[in-house]
C-alpha cells in the first residue's frame, strides 16, 4: 500500500492519506503510522496480545503472541507479521 502525504499550505503541516484495508474481509481505514492492532481494535476485532502487560517489561512484537496473516496489494503471498509493531 502507498504512503500519500498532503501539505496544507495554510499552516504547514502534512497531513497523511487514509488508506483502506481488510481485516477478516472487512472494509477498515487506516493511516500509515497506525499498527494493525490498533486498526483491529478501533473496529471491533480482537487480537491477543502481551503488549498491555506492563509488569512484563518487554519490547512490543518479542512475544509473537499477535501473529496476523497479511497479504500486501499486488502480492499473492501472504505474510506472517507482529499486529502490535
């Protein structure tokens, strides 16, 4: 998926492109700096995961607990990638 950003010339920042994505066949926005955790839960689907546990103290994606199946635009395969990172 393609990364568009648009400069707002009135107060100079950039503003990112939504983009659209599937999550089990649903239609879900999404922004290029958002993970797929957090896209998954924004709209109602639940992913298992260590990352909230804080008392773990561990680095986000180590765990491997939110293992997600993605398949990229234009690529047939499919991926295994942490949700969380």
């Amino acid at each position: 998926m393609s990364t568009e950003k648009k400069k707002n010339v009135e107060d100079n920042t950039m503003e990112e492109k939504t983009m659209i994505g599937y999550i089990n066949g649903k239609e879900v926005e999404f922004k290029a700096n958002e993970t797929i955790l957090e896209v998954a839960a924004r709209n109602g689907h639940f992913i298992p995961t260590l990352c909230e546990m804080r008392e773990l103290n561990h680095a986000p994606g180590t765990c491997r607990v939110c293992l997600t199946e993605i398949q990229r635009a234009n690529d047939p395969r499919l991926y295994l990638v942490t949700s969380c990172d």
